[in-house]
C-alpha cells in the first residue's frame, strides 16, 4: 500500500526529471562510431522522443532498459509495492507498441536495442540494419 495518494504520488513522481540512461546511450553511441555508423541524430524532434533517429533513413532508435521495459529474464522486480511496479511497467509496454505503430504508419523503421544487448555486445544483427540504411 502507497503512503501517499493517487494525486500526491503523481505530484511527486512528475518532479522527478529523468536524466535518461546517459551511460547506456553514451556506450551505443562508442558503438555506431566504432562501426563507422554515420547519419543519425540525438535529441531529434519526433512521435515518442527516440534516443537515436536516422532522419534520412526514416529510421528511430530507442535504447529500452531492461528493467522499465520489461526483458523477460533481465527485469528483476522489486519485492514490495508489487501492484503498482506491474501496473507501472505494463503502461510502459503499452506505451512502446503504441508508438512503435505510430511510427510505423507514418513510415518510419523502428528498433528497439535491449540494454543487455549494448553491454553484452550481442548487437551485430540490428547494427548491420542501421549500417545497411544508412549505406543507401
């Protein structure tokens, strides 16, 4: 059980400025240019704020960590205050796939990279997606 209300845990949870998963993006971004990825754009103007967006391409990247967007085998909830943690992170869910096919309807490629796919390195198929794009 919350010991705030509804409204008073919306006022406080509104205050808290996400500072963005800098870490994990800053790593993709050492990968793209690793890999001589060029074209794309950070802080780009569109439906769902993707981390990364290949404006020439027509192509947006979201960098999803594995807790808030739920990796099965990777998202370890947290014991108390169950309820609201699935309710949260289901919203979350529902929330990617609705953007994913607003994007998609106006034309855009969308991918989505794991968070354990930037530390593992297991990234090669979807990389070889944004080299091949951004190579037309």
């Amino acid at each position: 059980m919350d010991t705030f209300s509804k409204s008073e845990r919306s006022k406080i949870m509104a205050s808290v400025k996400s500072r963005g998963n800098k870490s994990t993006e800053l790593q993709f971004v050492s990968i793209l240019k690793d890999k001589c990825i060029t074209g794309w754009r950070r802080n780009y103007s569109l439906i769902g704020n993707p981390d990364f967006v290949f404006p020439r391409e027509r192509t947006a990247v979201f960098i999803d960590g594995c807790f808030w967007h739920s990796r099965p085998l990777h998202c370890r909830m947290p014991a108390s205050n169950k309820d609201y943690w699935n309710n949260k992170i289901e919203k979350n869910k529902i929330r990617d796939k609705k953007i994913t096919r607003a994007l998609k309807a106006k034309g855009w490629q969308v991918i989505r990279v794991w968070e354990h796919e930037i530390k593992s390195g297991k990234l090669n198929h979807k990389l070889n997606r944004m080299h091949n794009k951004s190579l037309q």
